[in-house]
C-alpha cells in the first residue's frame, strides 16, 4: 500500500483552508487532512512549503489540445494527447468533447473512450457530444449542413455510450430532441445541457423539468435575457435544478455580464468554469481545420473568417487568475468554480473537485501568484513545471 504525505503547504480542500497541516495519501486516494505534527512517520513526505494545494481542475468541454482536435483524431491515442496537454495547465479531470460531426466519427469517438476508460488514461473522464442535434438559428461554429434531428438510434448508442463509460454529457437543442428523450437520457445518468439553441424561457425550462441538467457555454449560441423573454439565459439563471458552464476568456461573455450572472444564479445548482479548448493550447499554432473550414488563431481568440467565435483558446488555470483577478472572485471561490462545481454538475462529487477522505488524490501545487508547480491525478505527478 502507497502512502504520501504532503507538507508545509497552505491547504484548500475545495470547501476549507487548512495551515500547519498535512494532505495524507493512500492508494492514490484522499486519507486525511491532519495537523503537520500528527502526520505518521512511515509515509513517504513531500515538502511543499510555501506553495498552495487545491483541488484538481475539471473541465466539461475539451474539444482539444496539445495540437490535437477530437474530431480529427477520434482515437484512444487522441483522447490521450488531450488529456496529458491540459494536465500541464491543471486539469486532472475531463470531457474531451466531439463538436458536430457525421454518424461515424461520433461512433468512433465512442469507441476511442471506451478504450481510454479501459486504458485508465490519466484525466479521461468520460465524453461531451456537443451535438449534431441543435438549432441552426444558433449553430455558431457547428456546420449546419450536420446537425439534424436525433433518431431513436442516436439515442440507443447514446445510452450504450452511457452504459459503458459511466460518465456522458449531451449538448442538445429542444429544437432537434423531444422532451421523451431527454428524460429518457437523464434516466439513465447522462447529464443532459441545453446549448446551441433558440428557444424561448418555457421552453427551457419544461426541459429542465424533463432532465436537462446543464446550460452549455452561458451566453452562447442561446436565446438571451430579455426583459419580456427571459430567453434559455434568463432559464438559467433562475432555475436552481440547472448547472451552467461559462467560458472565462473575457471575449465570450463581457467581465460584468459575468459577474450578474455568477450574483444572480439561482441555487444549488451553479455557475462553473469550462474551456472550450481547442487544439491550440499548449501549441504556437496560428491556425488549424474544423469541418474542412479554416480557424484562426489571433489576439486570444480562435474564429471563423467571418469572425465567428469558434471554441476558446484559454487553459483552466488561466480562467481561474481570469475569474480571480477580472471578476474579483475569492481565490477559493474561483477555485471551486473549476472544481467542486462542475463535479457537482456531473454527479461525481463523491470522489472528484474535493479534497476529502475516500477522495481520489487529484490536486495541484501553485504558487502564491497562481503558477502551476505540479498536477498530481490519482496520488501520482503527471505533470512537473
């Protein structure tokens, strides 16, 4: 049986800080956190003085990175490139993500995370199929010559999907799914978004009633808060059932608007930090193919010639300093928007976005002006500035 113990850092478990204490490890999960001076002898000491121990980030929407995009490499070795390039910027946990595409690379994405769960690759925990089924009227990046409505054999290899990974999430539109297979989806443990999609304030919400239990990117590809149509932003906001990932780049959605939303979202369910990461991070790409359509990189912001956004290229760390430092979040509070509520969101927080005994041992060491020093997933360093 491995034991570790980790010293001399300033501790946050997702829910507290702890000072003068020890992070104890056994079998790569979470024992105890204890006073410094009780921690046992015999366990192998990592000294960490000076630096900050968090909770590991988990990133629902990974459509790619390290020069990687999924949808290009729909492989177990594709999968397993995303996964190490974002572990370098502290994501211990993730969604890789399948925007819009045909039946077979959906199929085959499948296949390549069940092999990655088999595989036990560091990071990989489960899939997003962001689409085909949204609404044209909001496709933002998503080819609209592939997005249709969902049949019932999307939905049974949805559910085989499901079965066999044990984690999904499913970005659809009420335009292109009924309410029958939504709950049929939430029945069976899918978490269930609304995103890329034109519906009014009851619409959404009579989806949340039938299971959805997310909003994709907020603010994007959805019909907006206004004062008489409450749109799927206004749905998002005041239903506590529903969870919202938010891209913290400072281009996807406006600093103050960020703000109201985080002030005015309605519990328990809340507001969490996705990426939306595309192949670009961790690269010096200027550029990459999307459908066969030409992306640019320029300035932070990846888009369409006509200047369609077209995914994020933002690593989770830095959407933490960005919600910390732009927003004036506390740390803590910042912290847990990459952790604790998106394991919230998926129903993992039983061993996932909190340091607490039975746990498993995914957290970082920072610095005290938030740079990474190492990620550690499952008790192990994968990733050492």
């Amino acid at each position: 049986m491995t034991r570790k113990k980790i010293t001399g850092a300033r501790i946050f478990d997702g829910i507290d800080c702890h000072d003068g204490a020890a992070l104890l490890i056994e079998s790569g999960h979470v024992k105890a956190i204890v006073p410094a001076n009780a921690a046992p002898i015999e366990a192998e000491t990592i000294d960490a003085r000076g630096l900050l121990l968090v909770p590991g980030f988990i990133d629902l929407q990974v459509n790619g990175g390290g020069g990687v995009l999924l949808n290009d490499e729909p492989t177990l070795d594709g999968i397993r490139q995303i996964c190490s390039a974002h572990a370098r910027f502290g994501t211990t946990a993730l969604l890789p993500t399948l925007i819009t595409d045909r039946r077979d690379v959906r199929t085959a994405v499948i296949k390549a995370g069940i092999e990655a769960k088999a595989a036990a690759v560091p990071g990989f925990l489960g899939l997003h199929l962001e689409g085909p089924h949204l609404s044209v009227a909001r496709k933002g990046a998503h080819d609209p010559s592939l997005i249709r409505p969902m049949e019932a054999a999307d939905l049974d290899e949805m559910l085989a999907c499901m079965q066999a990974l044990g984690c999904l999430m499913v970005t659809l539109a009420p335009e292109n799914a009924t309410k029958e297979q939504v709950t049929a989806l939430a029945d069976a443990g899918v978490a269930v978004s609304l995103g890329h999609t034109d519906v009014g304030y009851e619409t959404a919400c009579a989806y949340a009633r039938a299971g959805a239990r997310t909003v994709t990117h907020l603010f994007n590809a959805m019909s907006g808060l206004g004062h008489r149509e409450p749109g799927v932003v206004g749905a998002a906001l005041a239903t506590g059932t529903l969870h919202a990932g938010m891209i913290a780049d400072g281009f996807h959605v406006d600093p103050a608007t960020m703000g109201i939303a985080i002030r005015g979202k309605e519990g328990p369910g809340q507001i969490f930090l996705v990426t939306d990461a595309m192949s670009t991070i961790g690269t010096d790409m200027t550029s990459f193919l999307l459908n066969g359509r030409e992306i640019l990189r320029q300035d932070g912001r990846l888009t369409l010639a006509d200047g369609t956004l077209a995914g994020a290229d933002i690593d989770m760390l830095s959407s933490v300093r960005f919600a910390h430092r732009k927003l004036g979040l506390p740390l803590e509070e910042a912290i847990r928007m990459a952790s604790a509520y998106p394991a919230d969101a998926m129903r993992i927080a039983s061993h996932k976005g909190r340091l607490l005994p039975g746990a498993d041992a995914d957290f970082l060491l920072l610095t005290p002006d938030l740079q990474l020093k190492s990620t550690w997933i499952g008790g192990e360093v994968v990733h050492s500035a």
